[in-house]
C-alpha cells in the first residue's frame, strides 16, 4: 500500500487531497502513475509524467517505490 498525496491543482482533479493505493511492490513512480491515471476519478486528466516525490524528495519516473512510501503529485509551479 502507498500513500498519495495531490498538491493544488492536482487534488482539485481528483477531488482529495490524501488517498491510499494498493500496488504491488517494489514498483516504480511511473507505474504507480498508471495505475493513479487508470483508477482514480479525476486523475485521468492527470499529466502521464507528472512531477512527483517520493518520501518528500523529488524523483524520476524509474524511482522505485515500497510498501508505506508516500508519492505526492506535485503540479507545475508558476510565478514571477
């Protein structure tokens, strides 16, 4: 089990802005990704490589993930 987490825009998406997922682990932040876009209402409008975190460190789409790790959903950031 994972714990998501969506930032700003993001849980606007989905509706929420903490959820667990079930996974099988170790896996990676891309395939947590699919399955987040493929199960989870809203999250279909999700990019397909969003930036993430994993354990509050930002990381790749091949980061591995385990059993109890947080993955935040991080929209991209604008200002001036």
């Amino acid at each position: 089990m994972v714990r998501l987490k969506f930032l700003a825009r993001y849980a606007e998406l989905v509706g929420q802005e903490d959820l667990e997922l079930a996974v099988p682990v170790p896996t990676t932040v891309a395939e947590v990704v699919r399955r987040v876009r493929a199960s989870v209402p809203g999250a279909g409008a999700l990019p397909e490589q969003p930036l993430t975190a994993v354990n509050l460190r930002h990381v790749r789409s091949d980061a591995q993930v385990r059993d109890g790790d947080e993955v935040a959903f991080l929209p991209p950031l604008a200002g001036g």
